[in-house]
C-alpha cells in the first residue's frame, strides 16, 4: 500500500509540474502580445452641432394703457385679441365732468382777455396823462401793475383751458401703437382711474416677437471664440429655429439679434434675444419655447468622446506614435452633442489616435 501510494504522488507531481509550465508559456506569450485598440485617423470635416435653450416669448412691445382721468367707461371700442392701428380708440370715459371744465376753462379766458383789455387801456391812459402832469406817478404805477396782473391772469386762465382740453382729450383712451389688444378686465360702467392695481389692457406689438433665452458663461466665450468677437458672432451665426410648447415645430426661422453684455451674478448667464416674424400670429406673448441654435464648424477636427479621458478640467487623447500610445493635452469647443468633441488645439489632420476605450490605455502602451 504504500508503494502504491508514492506512485501516486509522482504521477500527480508531474502533471501539476506540466500544467504550471504551460500556464507559464502562455502567460509570456500573452505578454509580449500587443493590446488590441480601435484607432482612427484624423480627417478635417464640417460639424453642425445644436444647442437648446428654455424660452419665452415676448412682443416687441407690450405697452399697458391706463386712463389718465378717473371716470366711469362709457363705451368699449374693441374686443379681446382684436388687431388695433396707433391712434385707435379703445375705450371712451364719461366726459360730461370735463367737457364742462372746458367750457368753465374756456370762459375764464374770455373774461380774462376782457379784464387784459380794460387794464391796458387804463394803462395807456394814465401814460399819456402822466406825460401832461394830470395824474401822478403812483396811479401811473397802479394802472401798469393793473395790466401786468391781468396779463399775467390771461396766461393762467390759457393754462387751464389746454389743461381742461387735454383732460377732455383723455378720455378718448388711444392705441399707443400697432399690435393686438390683450384681456379686458373692465367693462362699461366701471370706475378708472390712474391709480388702479391693474391696466385697462395690455397692447402687444406682435408683427415681430421678440424670444428670450440665457445661456452659461462657457458657452458665451465658447461662441465668442468660435467667431472671434461678440460683433462678428452676431452678424455670421446662422438662423434659430424655435420649438412651441406642444413639441410642434414654429415654420419661420429667427435671428439673433442681440446678447447681453452682463453677466448676472446669480445664475452665471447672459441673456439673448432671438427675433422671429410673426405675420400668422402664431407666436402670443408670454408663451414659452425652447430655442434650437445650431453651431457650424467649417474645415474642423471632430473626434469621438470615447476617444478622451476627463481629467479634472483637461481633456487627454492617445496619439498612436511607433505603434505606442503617447498621451496629448487636447482644447475642445465647449459646444458638443454628447457624442463628439471639436478640437481646437492639440491634434491635427493626419494624426492617429486611439478612438475607444481611451480610459484603459497607458502612456507607451503598445498599441498596434
């Protein structure tokens, strides 16, 4: 039994003997095996990414109108949503009150430019008596201090004839521009003044709406750079398109017309302003959106994001160089689509990279 059993043992002995050494060969054959990347080579091409932003919509101009006289309205001239003309009328208040102050205004004129007549002549009088010793000069002076007092008096009674008329004027309440009337929370018989919490109704200038959007501080200098100047990327930067609240494509493209020069301290943005035509009347003020601006890169190096590697605020690639991978700091365009980067320093036409997996590579890891 125990011959047996030492046979056993070398039996076992050598085949473990045999299986560790072929795992050995294997192990140096794996090693010397270079690793199995996916590479590209780099090719100058034209990218058009696009950038989304939250939206609202605003007339070129929404002017509210409050009476300039209190009153009661007597009459309504236009419906909610019509389309109005500058110089419209809008609404008339009860003008019984002031068209008697005009004609109050109106008589004291009167009586003042008679009262301007009598003192005049009475001055002229005692000049000329003054002149022949008939009156002295104490009655010369009252009768001139007479005529300035109801000249003085004509002006102030003027005064409040063009005040009485102009308040008369007011209660014609007019369209200050061309646009559409909004909502009209009084009706007739109702008590204005200019002092309500809330307009007679907003007039909105639609024929242009104006759609405002913010965006970050990088992709402001990311745009900047793009284009060189702020002047520059408004004159070149191609048309926006604008998606309505219902997903719904609007079929009229905008420009970007203006971008703040401030950038506020609170939320880290600038706010642009896009305008679109609005022939249809499609686009209402106070609706909301979401701006498409797209952003065109003419003759650019793209790459795949799985080509880089994060590391804090740098961008690393692998360049494949003797058929190592040599690692390159890399600048790319703060604008992307989730799927490729712009290069804007660090690679150029002609370069090979690795194009996957670059997180796994190491600097001279045989590539190829």
């Amino acid at each position: 039994m125990i011959t047996v059993s030492k046979k056993w043992i070398r039996l076992i002995g050598i085949v473990g003997c045999t299986v560790w050494m072929a795992s050995c060969k294997q192990a140096s054959d794996a090693g010397v095996k270079p690793s199995s990347y996916a590479v590209m080579q780099i090719e100058a091409v034209d990218k058009e990414f696009s950038s989304s932003y939250s939206a609202t919509i605003r007339g070129r101009q929404d002017i509210d109108i409050y009476p300039q006289v209190s009153g009661t309205i007597e009459k309504l001239c236009v419906t909610e949503g019509q389309k109005v003309r500058r110089g419209q009328l809008l609404f008339v208040i009860d003008q019984v009150p002031y068209k008697a102050a005009l004609k109050t205004a109106t008589a004291n004129v009167e009586a003042a430019r008679a009262g301007l007549g009598t003192a005049e002549l009475t001055y002229k009088s005692n000049k000329e008596l003054y002149a022949q010793k008939v009156v002295s000069e104490f009655s010369l002076k009252t009768a001139e201090n007479t005529y300035l007092t109801a000249k003085a008096q004509l002006s102030q009674a003027e005064a409040q004839e063009i005040s009485a008329r102009n308040n008369l004027s007011y209660t014609e309440v007019k369209s200050p521009s061309d646009g559409v009337v909004g909502a009209l929370p009084y009706r007739v018989g109702a008590l204005v003044g200019a002092n309500m919490p809330y307009p007679l109704t907003t007039v909105s200038d639609n024929s242009d709406m104006y759609v405002y959007f913010s965006m970050t501080e990088n992709q402001l200098l990311a745009l900047t750079r793009q284009y060189g100047d702020m002047d520059e990327a408004l004159k070149n930067m191609p048309e926006v398109e604008l998606h309505l609240n219902d997903n719904s494509v609007y079929d009229k493209k905008g420009v970007i017309e203006s971008i703040s020069g401030v950038i506020d301290r609170q939320t880290g943005t600038v706010v642009a302003r896009v305008v679109f035509p609005n022939e249809s009347r499609l686009l209402h003020s106070g609706a909301s959106g979401t701006v498409v601006v797209p952003s065109i890169y003419k003759d650019c190096i793209a790459i795949p994001q799985t080509a880089t590697v994060r590391m804090q605020d740098k961008t690393i690639v692998y360049k494949v160089v003797d058929g190592k991978a040599v690692s390159t700091l890399i600048t790319v365009a703060g604008i992307n689509d989730g799927r490729e980067y712009v290069v804007l320093s660090g690679l150029k036409a002609g370069d090979e990279i690795v194009s996957e997996g670059a997180g796994l590579v190491r600097e001279g890891t045989q590539v190829k």
